[in-house]
C-alpha cells in the first residue's frame, strides 16, 4: 500500500445481472472489482521521495552480492571438508555472482519479466521455449527452487525492477477479493490505515519524545533519569534547546506541539509543563486543537510536599500549597537543595496575575542558586552512583513516574 494513496483506487461496480466464472467453472454473482493503480513513474517518484533511490539500491546490490558470495564459500568449505555431493552447483553459483553487476541483473531480471518466467505464473506464449542464460537460471533457481533477490527490502527491489520495466508501465494492486469476503471495506481509506499501521509499529520501537518549557528542564530531568533509571534512559529522547535554538517557555511548547501535531509527526510525544499558573493559562492555546494519540499534555505533579510551601507576598511570609501556581522544576530538585543555610526552604515569591485564571503566578527565589546546587548533586553521584541514595530524589522521581505512565491509557486494538 505504500506504493498507493487513496486517489489510485478504482471502483467498478457490477452491472445488473453480471456474472463471473468462479474457480470450479460455475457462474456467480459479480462483485464489484476494486484496484490500487499507479503508473511505475509515479511509484518511482514516491519511492525515492521515501529515500529509496537508484544509488542506494545499487549500494543495497553490492552489499547483498558480497554477502552471498561470503555465503557460497563457506558452504564450498563445508562440502570439500565433509566430501558433500552438492559442491559442484555451489562453483557454479560462485562463478555467477563473481561476475554480477547491477546492470547484468537488470538484464536477467529483463528476460525473466518479458517471459513471464516468474514462479506461480504461466509463462508468456512463446517465453517458455527461450533458453535463459546463467544469471537468469541462477536468480529463479538457486539452491534447489529458492528464487533468489539480492534485496531484503521489497521496495529496493521494485525501485530496481522499474529500471526493466520502464515508468510508462503500470502496477495494479487488486483487492476486490478481500472486498468481495467483506475483509475490507471498500470506502476506507486503505492507504492511511496502512501507514498508521506501520506508523504504530515505528511507534513502538523507537524513542518517545519529550518536550519541556526550557534547556534547565531538560538537562535536570534528562539528568535524574540517567542516575535513577538508566535502563530506560534510552527509549527517551528529549528535544536540545541550545542546539535547536528553541525559545522556552510555556507559550513557545504549546507553539511547538501545535507544529508537531500540523507536520504529522508520528513519534510518541510528551508534553511536560511546569506545575504552575503561567501553564495552565498558556495551555488554554490548546483548548481547540485535537490532540492525536501519539502526543501526551502533562504537567509536572502535584506532590506533598508543596501543599504547605513558604511564600512571600504583600502579607510577608505565609505556607501555602503552592501546586498548580508555582511548580517550576527547581521545586523538584530535593530538600537537599532547597533547604538554606538555616534549614528552612527557599520560598516562592508571588509575581503577576494571571487574569483568566484568577490566581498569581509564584517563582521560586534563587533559582540559579538552586540549579547549581542540583548540578553538584547530579555531578556527585554520576562520580559515584553509590551516593545516589544519600539525596532526596522525591520530586524528580514524581516527574519521572509522570513520563514513564504518560501512555498507559493506551488501550489494546486488535
């Protein structure tokens, strides 16, 4: 279906009373005849729009011949050392492959297409009595009837098969079986649930993506990852700030996943804002946008520790809970870190007014104080790892639990 999109699809419904001859020779009802159909020069333009062009499948060529070659030998070792029956035919293919090209392959694999001499299909009048040559009868019968491909990948192969054909060929795709036994139906769009398919696999294999307001959230979390879990720290890729040049801030990571979403982007996304006033009012940016399955909206958690903070404002020093309005990172970094010199914690300070949630917006005070201090903490016990459980990783393991369960609501879709 990746050779396709849905404007290739041709529908012909049967006319009243049409028949077909079924396999055992009785007449049926016809059905209706639904086809993929695009010419070979459209297919090869979208091949190599997906990369797949005629120098990376020479490469691909090259590479598989030496393998096979690799292969004959040792299997000629094999048959002198054990005195094998089969070592004549393995010289043989050695001869073969030791003089194939790119462009004696395209020449054998002509022959074989204007013949029709292709496993499971009848032969072309006339194609049977032709005498194939050695690279031929080596390609459709080595090894005792194996067909032999020099591509692992199908479409390498047909980028490589439209050099014999010609672009002004067609290909035809017919799956009006599968509609007819009601396999498909015939008004989906086939060709984008073929790609979400394969798109939920790429998915699931490869890297989750994580966004954050800004490089300090980044490089903390990213750090306390690396320290507390370093057997997932691999299946998570966090966007750099500083190398893609990307302004921070909760405003800018709503602009960000509105780009994501609009360029299709197909990985696992999560979207982690601070715990406080500044994000939830940015978010309200999103209130319109629909989110796809693969990205994830979260915040940074509310935790206990928060619920009684102290804050200075215009009443001087109060304990409030302060999740939801001041949850910056640094507040995750660890009563180690934030705890002062006479043991209390760095407050949060009180600063604008978010109108349209009707609540201030609070900073902790000192943060570049409290990110080196976190710096050293994170500097200690990569030199040491057993120092790890002499600091208090509460907040960061918080965060951490938020992005590690982000997608667990993911139900099974058979």
């Amino acid at each position: 279906m990746m050779f396709f999109t849905e404007r290739d699809k041709r529908v012909r419904m049967p006319d009243a009373g049409e028949v077909t001859i079924a396999q055992d020779g009785t007449e049926v009802d016809a059905t209706p005849v639904v086809e993929y159909v695009a010419s070979l020069g459209v297919v090869r333009d979208r091949l190599e729009v997906l990369g797949y062009t005629l120098a990376r499948v020479q490469e691909e060529f090259q590479h598989a011949v030496k393998a096979r070659i690799s292969e004959t030998i040792a299997d000629i070792e094999y048959a002198e050392t054990h005195n094998d029956a089969w070592m004549l035919p393995r010289l043989d293919s050695l001869n073969i492959l030791s003089v194939l090209t790119f462009d004696k392959w395209l020449d054998a694999t002509g022959i074989i297409f204007r013949g029709n001499h292709i496993p499971g299909l009848p032969p072309r009048e006339g194609g049977s009595d032709v005498e194939l040559p050695p690279i031929a009868q080596y390609l459709l019968d080595d090894r005792g009837g194996e067909t032999w491909t020099p591509f692992n990948d199908f479409r390498s192969y047909m980028r490589a098969a439209i050099e014999v054909a010609g672009v002004a060929e067609e290909i035809v795709y017919d799956v009006s079986e599968l509609a007819a036994n009601e396999y498909i139906d015939v008004s989906v769009d086939l060709c984008d649930a073929a790609r979400r398919d394969l798109a939920d696999e790429f998915v699931v294999n490869h890297k989750v993506i994580i966004l954050t307001e800004g490089k300090c959230d980044k490089w903390s979390i990213e750090g306390a990852l690396h320290l507390l879990y370093p057997h997932l720290a691999d299946f998570y890729a966090f966007i750099d700030f500083e190398l893609a040049r990307v302004e921070g801030g909760a405003g800018a990571l709503v602009a960000v996943i509105k780009a994501f979403i609009g360029a299709g982007i197909v990985n696992r996304t999560i979207a982690l804002f601070d715990n406080d006033s500044a994000a939830r009012a940015a978010l309200r940016g999103l209130r319109d946008v629909k989110l796809p399955a693969n990205v994830r909206v979260v915040h940074l958690p509310d935790v206990e520790w928060a619920r009684k903070y102290p804050t200075l404002g215009p009443q001087g020093m109060l304990e409030m809970d302060v999740n939801g309005s001041a949850g910056s990172v640094e507040l995750y970094f660890g009563s180690d870190v934030l705890r002062q010199n006479d043991g209390t914690l760095m407050p949060v300070q009180w600063r604008g007014y978010e109108m349209a949630l009707s609540q201030y917006q609070g900073e902790v005070l000192n943060k570049a104080t409290l990110q080196e201090r976190y710096a050293d903490k994170l500097t200690a016990c990569r030199k040491n790892s057993g120092a790890i459980g002499g600091y208090d990783w509460t907040g960061m393991t918080a965060i951490i639990d938020v992005i590690r369960t982000a997608f667990h609501d993911v139900a099974y879709d058979p």
